[in-house]
C-alpha cells in the first residue's frame, strides 16, 4: 500500500486469538471482541462512522467512505469531488466522521475545514473534536489533543497534528494543510447566482486556500450544484486544463437519467436513498425546474441564456409518422472506448409539418468495430432515406469499415457526409437550436435516451468534461441538412450514379458501379 510523505503508514493490527479460545473467560472474551472491534473502526471510514458517530451508511455514503480512503490513505487521487443533493447526509461523513477518522489513523495530519460561514465551520469543528476528545477514541488510538488548543474550531494533537475550521473567504494564511476538505462553501443559491460573488469566492479558493496545501496534500470537496461557474465547476475546469491532476468525481443524482454513468448502478427512473428520497418528497421539489436540474439533479442549466430551456423540450408518447415522413439516420462518432467522448447514431423521422420525431437514440463508449454493427442494424430496422455523418478523416475510415459489413449482409447504407468548415460546435448546433426554440422536436419521454438528451440541452455549450454534448453533435448533422431539405412529401428518387460527398450515396450503388480501379470504390 502507498502512502503521501507526510502519512505514517498504521501499525499493523496486532493478532489477537479468537475469543473462542476463552470459552469459560466471559470478561476476556469480552476484551478481545473490544479489541477487535477497535481495529476495525480504523481500517475503513464506513466502519469509522458507525462506531463513532452511530450511523447506518446508506449505498451513496459507502462510495463516499470508499473514495475518502482511496483518495487519503492509498493516493490513489489528489481530489476529491462529490456532488449530491440537499439532505444526502454527506457532510455528517466529510465534515464530522473523516477529519476524526483520518486523525485517528495519522496524528500529525493537518487539516483545514471549510465551509459556508464561520459559525457552521465552528460547529463541525465542535463534533469532530468531541469525537477524537471522547474515552473511547483516546483508548483505540492513543491521540489525546493538546491541552493548550482547547477552542473548537482550532486544536493540535499532542503528536503535532491539528484541525482547523473557517469560514468560505477566512483568513487561512500562515497556516499549512495536508488535507483540506471544502463542504458547501457557498453562502446561498442567491449568491451562487451571482457572477459577482462567484468570482471572489472562486479568487479566494485558487489563490488564499489552495496556496496551503502541501505539495503532496489532498482536496476533498462536497457540494451540491448551484450554478455552472460555482467551485465545483471551477474545480472540474481546472481539471481538464491540468491532465496530471489524479481527479475522482462522484455524482449522485435524485433520480437516475443515466444509467450508463450512474455510480449507484440504479435503472432509468429509480430514487436516490429510496428509504428517505420518497416520491412525495421529490414531488415536492420538481416545482420549479431550474432548481430540481440545478440543487437536485447536478446539472445547472446554461448560463448563457442562448440555448434551450425545458419548456422548448416537447415530448409525446408515440411519433406521428405519416406516407410522407421521411427518416434520416446521423452519427457522431467517437474513437475512444469506457471512457472519453460517446459514438451517437439518431434515427429521426421528418413529416410534412417539419416537426422531428427522435425514434431511437443510442450512445455507446465502444470501438468502431461494434459502433459499425450497431450502425447497419439501424439501418435495417428503419431505411433511413440518408444516413448524415461529418466528412472528416475518422468518418471516412469508419464508412470503409460500415461499407464491408453492410455489403457482407446485403444492406443499403444512404451516407451523406455533411462538411464541417472548421465551425465550432455551437456554430454547427444553431440551426438545430432554432428547431427546438421552434418548439419543433419531439421524443417520447419514458425512452432510454430521453433523459441523457435532456440533460445535454440544459448544460450546453456550458458542459465540462468528455461526452456531455455528443447527442448535441449528432442532432446538429440533422439541423445543418435541414435547410438544403424541403418539407418532406415522399421519399426523394435516389441517384445511383451520384458519388458526390455533396449528394449522397449508398454504399451498394458505389460498390456495383464504380469502375474496379477507381478510388471510389472502397
């Protein structure tokens, strides 16, 4: 196991005999299950909390427990990142049982805590004091603190170690931490709203507290989203700018919209902390929907003020598909495989109206050679009258490799390569975004992908991180075809003999009638 510099490893646990041995010594018995018992409650935060602070951890707070002893005892990251609705209970295992349980383990650990104000940050410090002040955590580890320190927001360890507690934007400096652990630093949903307050709170973390962790130290820090620009997404920001940073992120959501990425494992739909998240309660909270996406559901919505909002998502219970709809299948793909950016495929029928009905929706984190498979089922399934995918060098690759396995099964692939002409996303998304604005796109809301979709609208173009606007992306290869479409009145007579990116082509008609040598034939 591997340790910062500035942790003693813990002793090896002593091998006590089984209290069975003892079968007419009921007291010693009882010693050894006490001594065994003590053990544990060092060996594991979970364990820790219940012991000490006589709490049962829900599945939520075990991931919590399990990522602070990953993060501080095997370095296995340098920050930490919990997000988690109002009421989770998260703070009761950050801000009270870890600072005890991590001194406990290491006497000379330095550790600042903060949180919103000054007099919270005083009553987390009280109760993580009382904890490692009490008998029967003196007993288990032999840390007693100071008796010079006695204030509860400030004490030391007798093996030079110590616990400081402050107020968001207090004076920390001249002091030195080996761990600092932020719990909800903002002062109030209003002032996180506030690019004002943002900007000074956000000063203070880089510049005053950051600046007194140790080189080797360790960043916890829970919250629930407030707004895009808030410390968590300030922190996420840093991230991506800094790759070395060795980065955990746990993001626990009221109700799960996305199964792939959810850390509790749960299905689409299913309550967060059932036995207290009841459907009442988060009935209750879904009033206003700007704070269920933001406080709730961990996605503040865009700042910007340019894209969508939840009243431009339309859904109905089942596609109006008509003899004159047409259906158009689009890609964007992606090279990377269980982590980074998702391969997209869309299947959207267009009636005679101009409104979209989104049929399927599939994202994956797979290699091209599944994606390619996936792709030739669809087109089986619906015979889009064009598949729309980007011109650029990995799409042509992937179209050489989709073309084999349609030929292979006798399948039709209609490829319109759409050209990108170098413009950024939103540039390429705005002609989808007029489609929602005009209230034009429709999904059926119990589907798969409706809730990964819907959370891509509401945090675009303001999204962090890999695979938050790849749905986006594919979407827009509809809404950049859309103005060279009229309004659908049948299905358009194909041209066989075009190979022009420019019109379009099917992977068989190029095929069978290109020359033998000509580069077209692929």
């Amino acid at each position: 196991m591997i340790y910062p510099e500035w942790i003693v490893p813990p002793p090896r646990p002593p091998q006590f005999p089984p209290p069975t041995q003892f079968p007419d010594n009921p007291e010693l018995q009882a010693a050894l299950l006490e001594l065994q018992k003590r053990d544990k409650d060092f060996t594991a935060l979970s364990q820790f909390a219940q012991s000490y602070i006589e709490v049962i951890p829900a599945k939520h707070h075990q991931l919590i427990c399990d990522a602070v002893d990953d993060t501080v005892f095997h370095d296995k990251y340098d920050v930490l990142v919990v997000m988690s609705p109002p009421a989770s209970a998260k703070s009761t295992y950050i801000s009270v049982a870890a600072p005890a349980y991590i001194i406990g383990r290491d006497p000379k650990a330095r550790i600042i805590s903060v949180s919103r104000a000054a007099d919270m940050a005083t009553a987390f410090g009280g109760r993580v004091k009382n904890i490692v002040d009490s008998a029967p955590f003196g007993t288990a580890t032999g840390v007693s603190i100071s008796r010079d320190t006695r204030a509860k927001d400030e004490w030391t360890t007798t093996a030079g170690g110590g616990y400081f507690a402050v107020g968001a934007s207090g004076g920390v400096l001249g002091r030195r931490a080996d761990i600092v652990i932020c719990d909800d630093i903002h002062a109030s949903f209003e002032d996180a709203q506030s690019e004002t307050q943002l900007q000074k709170i956000r000063q203070w973390f880089e510049g005053d507290l950051l600046s007194r962790l140790t080189p080797t130290g360790k960043l916890i820090v829970i919250g629930q989203r407030l707004n895009p620009n808030d410390i968590i997404g300030f922190i996420l920001k840093r991230a991506i700018e800094n790759p070395r940073i060795r980065m955990k992120v746990l993001k626990f959501t009221a109700i799960c919209d996305d199964p792939s990425n959810d850390p509790l494992g749960r299905s689409h739909g299913e309550r967060m902390w059932p036995e207290f998240y009841t459907d009442d309660y988060l009935h209750d909270k879904r009033q206003d929907d700007f704070i269920w996406r933001t406080l709730w559901m961990q996605e503040p919505p865009s700042d910007s003020g340019s894209w969508v909002n939840t009243e431009d998502i339309q859904f109905r219970p089942s596609p109006i598909i008509t003899d004159t709809s047409s259906i158009y299948g689009m890609t964007d793909l992606a090279l990377s495989v269980n982590s980074g950016d998702y391969t997209v495929h869309f299947l959207v029928a267009v009636n005679a109206q101009g409104e979209w009905d989104i049929l399927e929706g599939v994202r994956e984190r797979v290699d091209p050679e599944v994606s390619s498979t996936k792709l030739v089922k669809l087109c089986s399934k619906y015979k889009p009258k064009e598949w729309l995918i980007d011109d650029d060098n990995a799409s042509k690759v992937f179209m050489t490799l989709v073309a084999t396995k349609a030929r292979q099964l006798g399948i039709p692939v209609p490829w319109k390569p759409m050209k990108m002409r170098g413009q950024d996303k939103e540039t390429r998304a705005t002609a989808l975004w007029g489609q929602f604005k005009r209230r034009k796109i429709f999904m059926p809301a119990d589907s798969p992908f409706a809730g990964w979709l819907t959370k891509e609208l509401l945090i675009f173009p303001n999204g962090i991180g890999s695979g938050v606007d790849d749905g986006i992306d594919a979407l827009g290869l509809m809404g950049r075809r859309l103005p060279q479409l009229a309004v659908p009145s049948g299905a358009l007579a194909p041209n066989p003999f075009s190979f022009s990116f420019n019109k379009g082509y099917s992977l068989n008609d190029l095929w069978d009638t290109a020359p033998k040598q000509s580069s077209l034939r692929i």
